[in-house]
C-alpha cells in the first residue's frame, strides 16, 4: 500500500521505514499544504502532525486517499465533517501522554511559584543576587482544572502529591472519580474565581475557542496564574495581554499560543503580504514571549521520548488495522 508521512524527523522515518517494509513509503519533513497536496494525493494513506492544514482545498486534492491518521489527540487541522463527505477516514491517537503532558504542566507551574526562569536568566548575566524571586508553596494552594478528561485527572493526581485542594470544571461529572481523587465540580466561574491556579485541558473546538475571553478572565482570583498546554485558541490572546497589564493574573504558564503556526511563518510574511490576522496575533505573541512573568515552551508538552514512540506505535496500529480492513480509533465529526 502507497502510505506517505508528513512532519517527520529521520528517526521517524527510520523507525517507520523498518514497522511498514513492503509498503511503499513516501517520507517528508514538512506540513502538508496545498502546495504539497497533489503529490499526496497518489498515496492511499497519509499521515500527518498538528502543523498540516488538511482543510477542503486540500482535502479535493486528495484524490487517492482513503485514511489519514493523525500522530496527534487534537484533530481540529482536519476538517473531518468534510472527509466523512468524500470517504475519507480520519483516525487519531486518544490516549499517548496524559503524563507526559501533565508533568510538562507541573514543570510550567513550577517555573513560575519558584521563579526558576528569572534565576536562571540571571545566572546567565552572573547576577546571583536573590531580591525579588521569593516564590510560593503549592500546598494547601487551590488548583482549577478545566477538563477533566485523561490528561486533567492526571494533573489531579500530581497535584494530590503536592497537597493541593483541587475544583474541576468539566461538561461530564465523574462523580465516583471525583470521590476517590478528593476534588469537587464547579461552574467555570467559580473555578475562575476560587482558584490560585487554573490550568486547561480541554479540547479545541467551536465549543472550547475562546473558552477563556476577556468577559471571564476578570473573574480570575487576583494574582493567579493561567497554565495552558491544550490549544491556544482556547485563551483569547488579547484577553491574556489585558489580563497581565491589570495583574489581574500575575503570570502564564503556555506551552502553546493561538496563532503559533504564524510564528512558524514570520519570515514568510516579512515577504508576503500576510493577512491582518496573522500580523496582529504575530505582535501579540511577541509582546507576550517577551514579558518576565510569562514562561513559554514551543508545543513541547507532549515531547517525550516515550510519549512519541507511543504515538508512533498507535499510529502504525490504526495504520495497521485500516490495511485489513478494519477501523481503529476513528475521530467522528460532530
């Protein structure tokens, strides 16, 4: 079978290369666009990371496909509405780093109770001094955790360890999970409100964009911080800047920023003529990366060496399971 990979490295493809001998592989480092796309189009199978933009220009391109599997949870860089349309399936990896992400969330807050991000800058100018990065015990601290799917319940076990109080907010109540974990449900303004820290571990979709805005960021305990390792779109990037200007939140955690796959294309734009969208929300990534009490992470939270051997491997299984005939982890539109 034609099966063609996008966004991978040489170890990627090295280990992909050794899992599907016998098929005809074809291997790129870079998203797939519709510059790309027709290229793609004579394969049977393709696969792809966060960064393609597999949107209906693209998606008519593909004229041979039948699955593309995404090496990621997140699906909303597929239009899946319209593959289901033209019989293509589209597949995911569910479950690969609830862990791994949720320790990289423990890392972002760490960073900033214990303002490890401002000792080290200072270390680098031999500035050893200590006035002003007096830091703040997690225990007995309220941490609010928006989604309570497999990477939040994780977040809520760490947090345990730490002995913090916990209060979730979540469409679906898992009431005997709730009972033995020791947290309680709350409206979203309630965990805005009651919490010293809020972190976000929900979806991206057109439920969850904005999710965060600037109607009920002002309902933030004064002085929390915000920790993102979702999507970027669920924070309103404006209402974040607004939000740091008034201290209303006295720092972020982000390991990802709406608009990121702009900072990607910054050079690009610097010789284009890029949308009014991507120009604004270049500055306002900018004017956040470059304040003391944000500390950021270019989408690493699920880079782990254990969690992409995962994602490979459920990856070649959904791979797998479609050449016999059989679906595996199929993302269904809603």
């Amino acid at each position: 079978m034609k099966i063609a990979f996008f966004e991978t490295n040489q170890s990627d493809q090295d280990y992909l290369s050794r899992m599907l001998a016998g098929h005809e592989l074809f291997f790129s480092t870079e998203p797939l666009t519709e510059k790309n796309s027709s290229q793609a189009g004579t394969y049977e199978i393709i696969s792809v990371f966060i960064y393609s933009a597999i949107n209906r220009a693209v998606i008519d391109k593909l004229k041979s496909v039948r699955l593309i599997a995404t090496r990621s949870t997140g699906f909303d860089h597929i239009d899946a509405a319209f593959c289901q349309e033209k019989n293509i399936t589209v597949s995911n990896v569910p479950h690969y780093g609830e862990n791994t992400v949720a320790e990289h969330t423990f890392a972002l807050i760490l960073a900033l109770s214990r303002n490890v991000h401002k000792s080290y800058a200072r270390g680098l100018k031999e500035d050893f001094s200590i006035d002003g990065l007096m830091g703040f015990d997690l225990k007995d601290k309220t941490l609010g955790v928006i989604g309570t799917g497999h990477i939040g319940l994780h977040v809520i076990r760490i947090a345990k360890g730490f002995g913090m109080h916990v209060i979730a907010y979540d469409t679906y109540h898992d009431i005997f999970l709730s009972e033995i974990l020791h947290y309680k449900y709350a409206p979203l303004d309630q965990v805005l409100s009651q919490s010293d820290i809020v972190t976000l571990h929900v979806p991206y979709n057109e439920h969850t964009h904005h999710l965060i805005n600037r109607k009920n960021i002002k309902n933030i305990k004064k002085g929390a911080l915000l920790i993102n390792t979702a999507r970027g779109g669920i924070v309103d990037n404006e209402a974040l800047i607004e939000a740091l200007d008034d201290h209303t939140l006295s720092g972020a955690g982000i390991d990802v920023l709406e608009g990121e796959e702009l900072i990607k294309e910054e050079n690009q734009c610097l010789r284009e003529n890029c949308g009014g969208d991507a120009v604004r929300q270049n500055k306002q990534n900018r004017d956040l990366l470059s304040r003391d009490n944000v500390v950021f992470t270019p989408h690493i939270g699920f880079y782990s060496e254990e969690a992409l051997r995962r994602i490979l491997d459920t990856t070649l299984q959904n791979i797998t399971r479609f050449t016999l005939g059989k679906i595996e982890n199929p993302i269904v539109p809603s």
